[in-house]
C-alpha cells in the first residue's frame, strides 16, 4: 500500500509539474516563509519565478540564492512601485500567468492597545495590497484572456481568534473580495482562489503556541498546496486539512458551543496571554517598522 501510494504522489506530482512548467509566476512578499517555499517548489516544477518583496536586502539574497528570473522591492501598498515591478517582470521575464498576493503581516495583542499605525499599516497590506495586486494584475490577464490570481487568506478569516481583531478582519476581507471577483469574472479566462492557511512555521507565527490538538503547518505544505491549485484551480484550499474541516465544522455548530469549543482548544489565549513575547519580539519589531 506504501509502495502504491507513493506512484499515486509521483503520478500527481508530474502531472502538476507538465502543468505548471514554463508558467510565469509573480509572488509578493516572497524573500521569506510561505512565499519564498512557493516560489522553490514551483521553480523546481519549471516555472520561471519573479518574487517581490519589501525588505530589498532579503528579496536580493533570496533571489540570487536561487537563481530566480526576477527579484526586487515591491512595495505593495504603493501602485507606482506594483505596477512597475508587474512591468518589469513582463519585459524580461514574459506575461504573467499566475499572480500570488502573499505579503501581509500579524501583529497580535488586544485591539484597545494596538496603536493606530498598526491597524492601518495591517489593512494597508493584507488588503489595499491584495485589492491593488488584482486589480493591477487582472488588467494585464483580460486582454489576453487567461492567468490565475490567487490571495492567501488564513483560517483565522473564517473565524475571529482573540488578539487577532484586526488581522481576522483583513482576512476576511481577502476572501469576501477574492469569492466576489470569481463570480464577476466568471467566464473572463482569468480564474481567483483564496489559500486559507492555519498557523504556519514561519516568522510570522514565531512565539506562538497555536491550538491545542492542531499542529502548526510548514511552509512547504502550503506550497505544495498551491502548486495543485495553478494545477487545477478552484475556489479554495485550507491547508492542514484538519484545521481546515474543524474551521467550517465550527462554523456550523451553533455560536455558544463553537465558542466554548475554540476556548477548550485554546485559542482564545493562543494569541494574547499565551504568546512568547520574547521569541516574536523580532517579528513584530519588524512588522511593525515596515
């Protein structure tokens, strides 16, 4: 049984690589974590891969490290600076096939103390970031009728996750304008997906425990995740799959006992009292200086 499940991975992962092989694929905030793991599966599948990023020194050391087609800032709250380095990637690099809008940040602490930079820098990137990127992006995919564009999300936008306030709410921006785009291009040759993540093993999650019974994810499952979806697109993934099925079976069970259940699981102090301040303290120092 091993031994068939294991050509039944190979078989699939061909498949996906004569699919996704010679795609043009851009990766915001890609010198790091989910990002920078996308950007090495597919290039190892035979995408010709362009990251952007807005912590240069990174983004060039990720890039050169790899042997990327492009890499350089991008900052995505900045139209000149998406646009231009969208422009830049289709003179050398060739029209783009699939547009990944990952960047985004999680600072975490209850909301009456988050300062009010903060709350606008976390809309001004994982939204106005997303929302900019498409726009930018599905410009460029009409006229010639096809290209994917695909926003990661999060779990936590399907639910509200105490010392997430304004984070959830980013993220269930991203998937509400992500659904809302599938439908109003249906048709068009330019297909939208949202990948809702749960706590990852990066920077981003550093200090954080997570739920009770639920293990965090690692960058390459992600990765792995959305190198099916350019594969065969579809609306949505949810990656761990087990996280993913509690996320909308909790969403089913009526509200006092969902929120019991998340409390029993932890996850009302996962991001608050239970955070190690220490260990995310260089996370968010630099989220916050973005």
């Amino acid at each position: 049984m091993r031994a068939h499940g294991g050509h039944q991975e190979l078989r699939k992962s061909n498949t996906d690589g004569a699919k996704v092989r010679g795609k043009v694929v851009v990766i915001t905030g890609g010198a790091r974590g989910i990002g920078l793991a996308t950007a090495t599966a597919l290039q190892a599948l035979g995408a010709k891969i362009a990251i952007g990023d807005i912590d240069e020194t990174t983004v060039k050391e990720s890039g050169t490290a790899r042997d990327f087609e492009l890499y350089g800032r991008l900052d995505v709250t900045d139209p000149s600076s998406f646009e231009s380095f969208l422009d830049e990637v289709e003179r050398t690099v060739g029209p783009i096939d699939v547009l990944i809008n990952n960047a985004g940040i999680m600072p975490t602490g209850r909301f009456a103390d988050e300062p009010d930079q903060i709350t606008r820098r976390i809309l001004d990137i994982n939204v106005y970031g997303v929302i900019l990127g498409s726009k930018l992006g599905l410009v460029r995919m009409l006229a010639r009728k096809r290209g994917h564009i695909i926003n990661i999300a999060s779990l936590a936008g399907e639910t509200h996750i105490p010392g997430l306030a304004t984070y959830n709410a980013s993220k269930h921006a991203v998937l509400g304008f992500t659904d809302t785009l599938r439908e109003e291009y249906r048709g068009s040759g330019v297909a939208f997906s949202s990948v809702l993540p749960t706590l990852t093993n990066t920077e981003l999650g550093s200090g954080v425990s997570g739920p009770k019974l639920l293990r965090p994810a690692e960058p390459e499952e992600i990765a792995d995740a959305i190198v099916a979806l350019i594969a065969e697109p579809k609306s949505k993934v949810r990656v761990t799959a087990v996280a993913g099925f509690l996320s909308q079976l909790v969403n089913l069970l009526p509200e006092p006992v969902a929120d019991g259940l998340a409390r029993a699981l932890g996850s009302s102090n996962a991001f608050l009292d239970d955070v190690d301040v220490a260990k995310r303290k260089a996370y968010e120092d630099r989220a916050r200086s973005l």
